[in-house]
C-alpha cells in the first residue's frame, strides 16, 4: 500500500529538515525529534553520511513517524535512499527524481515556486508540492499560488520561524517544513536539550494556530 504523504503531512502539519554536518549527530538529532513527538523527519542528502543516518533513525523511529530522504535529484539518488529505508523524499525542484520515485512507490514532495512548477511537479508525479522558499512572498503568496490549484497539497519551507508559522497554516498549507530555526546546530553536534525544547515549541504552536 503506498503511503499517503499528503494525509500523513496534514494531520501533522510539521516536517522537520535536518541538515548536518556530522552523521552521529544527525542521527541524534533525528532521533530526539522523533521523541519529542515530531513525527515526520527527513535528512538532507547534502549531510555527510546522509543514507547511514537515514537507515539507522529508522531503525530506532517509533511505529507511527515517517523518516524521508531530501535534496534528492537524481535517479540514482532515488535507488540510493530507498535502499537505506527512505520513505518519501524531497526534492528543491521540479527534477528527474519526482519521476522515478513515482515510479517505484514513494512519495515525493517536490520544490517549487512558480505557478508552472508547481503544476509541472505535479505533472511529474508528486504528490505534494514544497513551496520553496516560502518566505520569498509569504503566506499572501502561497494563498495567490493555491487559488487556481485548489487541490495541490502544498507545504510551505524556507524561511518558516514560530512567528511565521500560523500564517502559513492560514493560507492553505497543509504542513510547513521547518530545517534551522527547529534543528540549529544539533545536527552539526549541538545541543540535544535546546533541539527538544524547541521541538516542543514547534509541536504547541502548530496547537496554537489550528485551536
């Protein structure tokens, strides 16, 4: 049964971004996201060890969460997550792994700003569709973008802080991704406790703006 990334992302309404410098440290910060009750996490490609960290957070994510594979361009970068137990990926534009992760059954949420890529994502095989980077016109924008696509799921990444948040919600978006001002340096062998708490303030605010 293939995943529904759309139906997973708004009942969540938060992707965590995690983008490292360091495998250990990624994993860590992986893993205390999932704790925290963050329960959808993907891993940027451009992490050193990036498909190591993938393969052992899921090892260790409970039941319920979905850990993903970002940055994904290629093809063969498609083969390479799904191999180390990616289950959706990420893409910053409309390239060729949209195609070939549709192709093989996982789901990707594809990068986009403009009204052509968001179709042409879609077109290609997404199943959601990243406005990035959001904070280049802000939840007025996306709610202009989603006018005549009423029925694209799109989350909203780039730029999303606490403050920013609940707009993004308000205009439409389904889920808003959220890579350093949720993560810092954790990834990069920070500090574990500030990530938590963060990912507290995240998960109550997301309460906050749909209460």
């Amino acid at each position: 049964m293939t995943l529904d990334l759309a139906a997973e992302l708004a009942e969540t309404r938060l992707l965590a971004i995690i983008r490292g410098t360091d495998t250990a440290a990624t994993i860590a910060a992986g893993t205390a996201l999932l704790a925290e009750g963050v329960r959808v996490v993907e891993v940027a490609l451009t992490t050193p060890g990036a498909l190591d960290a993938i393969a052992a957070i899921r090892a260790d994510a409970p039941a319920d969460t979905l850990v993903g594979a970002g940055t994904v361009l290629t093809g063969s970068d498609v083969a390479d997550v799904a191999a180390a137990g990616a289950q959706f990926v990420v893409t910053p534009a409309v390239v060729e792994s949209i195609a070939e992760a549709a192709r093989r059954g996982l789901p990707v949420a594809a990068g986009a700003l403009t009204p052509t890529e968001a179709y042409a994502a879609v077109r290609s095989g997404a199943s959601v569709v990243k406005l990035f980077p959001a904070s280049v016109g802000g939840p007025g924008y996306l709610k202009a973008v989603r006018d005549p696509f009423p029925d694209i799921p799109f989350v909203a990444v780039g730029g999303v802080g606490l403050a920013e948040l609940p707009g993004y919600l308000a205009a439409g978006a389904i889920a808003v991704g959220v890579g350093g001002p949720l993560v810092g340096d954790a990834a990069s062998g920070g500090d574990l406790d500030a990530l938590r708490d963060r990912a507290r303030r995240y998960r109550d605010a997301v309460r906050g703006a749909l209460s």
